[in-house]
C-alpha cells in the first residue's frame, strides 16, 4: 500500500495574522444567525437569492441579461 500524498500545509503562525486581520471585517453576528437555522431554511433562503440574481440579471440594463 502506498502512503497518501503529502499535504503543503502553511504554518499556523504564518496564517494568524492573516486571519486576524480579516476578522474585523466579518459580521459574525450574521454567521451566528445562519448557522441557527435548519438546513431546510438555508435552502429556502439560498432559493430566495438564487431568483433575486435571477430576477437582477433579467432586468433591463442590469447584469449580464435583459435589455440595452
């Protein structure tokens, strides 16, 4: 049996900073809030977003569908 490939992984006290750098920018406040719904009422809400986009795209002069 051969062994699995080996992963490139970064040291963790080269993504820190990283990371803690973009906290400030992430309303977790939301993530909190998504991760208390049903997975069901994930899929309702991505429905929701999916026919905006839809909706978005189709109008006249906006997006990449729709009018002049």
């Amino acid at each position: 049996m051969s062994e699995p490939a080996a992963r490139s992984w970064v040291e963790p006290a080269t993504i820190e900073p990283v990371v803690e750098a973009q906290k400030k920018d992430v309303d977790r406040t939301l993530l909190r809030a998504n991760l208390a719904r049903t997975v069901e009422e994930r899929v309702q809400n991505l429905g929701r977003l999916r026919r905006f986009v839809q909706e978005f795209d189709a109008a006249p002069g906006r997006g990449t569908g729709g009018g002049p």
